[in-house]
C-alpha cells in the first residue's frame, strides 16, 4: 500500500499459488475407491493480482472518494474433479465507485465486473451424471445508502 499524495492512496498485491495434494480418495456409492490426488484444487488459481486506486477529500462537512479497482484471476477450476465444462480462463475484473460519508450516512454509486467477465464461483459434478455451476455476476451497477447505527 502507498500513499501517493495526502488524497491518492494506491494498493497493490501479487499471489503465486503451488498446490498438490498428498492423497485424496474417497469411496463411492457403489463401494469402489476414487483417488483424485492427481487433480489441481478447485478455485485455486495459480496467479492472482489487484491493483486500486483511491481518492479521497473533504467535503460539504463530509469525506467524498472515488475508488477503481482492477482484480486477476489466473485459470483455474471450480469443481473438484476438475470437469473441463467447469474451468474457468483467466479474468480480468473491473470495479469503480463514487461515495460520500457524513455522520452515520454513507452514500455510494457503484459499478462492479465492469468488464462483464463470465465465470463460475463454484461447480459440482453429480454422480459422473451432469454438472451444474454457481455463474459471477454479470456487469453490475447501482446505489446504495448506509446508515450506521452506532454513530459516525
């Protein structure tokens, strides 16, 4: 994290993930033994990265700031069989907000996956049968207003 100026502050990260299982078998319905310990893990890309700005200044006797926010996600799969119609390719998601804080009242005006990315967040297989997945939400966009209860 760095704060470029006294309103700009910058974040940014880099994961590198190297997984394997040791052993992975379970039994079966029918009684047979099902070793998965060659498969990678699910939703466990090897990269991930982000990057977002933030700008921030005071205003109207409150604090207003505008965030972008860029997110990678390397290929990865979502179902632990590794079912190739449950892989995901790599993402590149994209987030912006405009907002304002005063007192116990937060006002936001947001834009989320801007870059309409389609994705699973989770996939299962059912007994070798048909696979089904949990989808990313597409594009996004709204408002919202908070009011925080317990003061400001």
């Amino acid at each position: 994290q760095a704060f470029v100026s006294e309103n700009l502050s910058l974040r940014a990260n880099l994961g590198y993930l190297d997984t394997e299982y040791d052993d992975f078998k379970y039994e079966a319905l029918d009684g047979s033994t099902v070793d998965l310990s060659d498969r990678e893990f699910r939703r466990a890309p090897d990269w991930t990265a982000s990057l977002d700005a933030t700008y921030q200044w005071e205003m109207a006797g409150g604090t207003a700031w505008i965030r972008g926010a860029y997110h990678f996600l390397g290929e990865h799969y979502t179902s632990v069989e590794n079912s190739p119609e449950l892989e995901n390719d790599a993402q590149h998601l994209v987030d912006a907000s405009i907002n304002f804080s005063k007192n116990a009242f937060t006002v936001s005006i947001f834009g989320r996956n801007l870059t309409d990315e389609d994705g699973y967040i989770h996939g299962y297989n059912v007994a070798t049968l048909w696979s089904y997945a949990a989808t990313r939400p597409p594009l996004t966009y709204g408002a919202e207003i908070i009011y925080n209860f317990g003061g400001e």
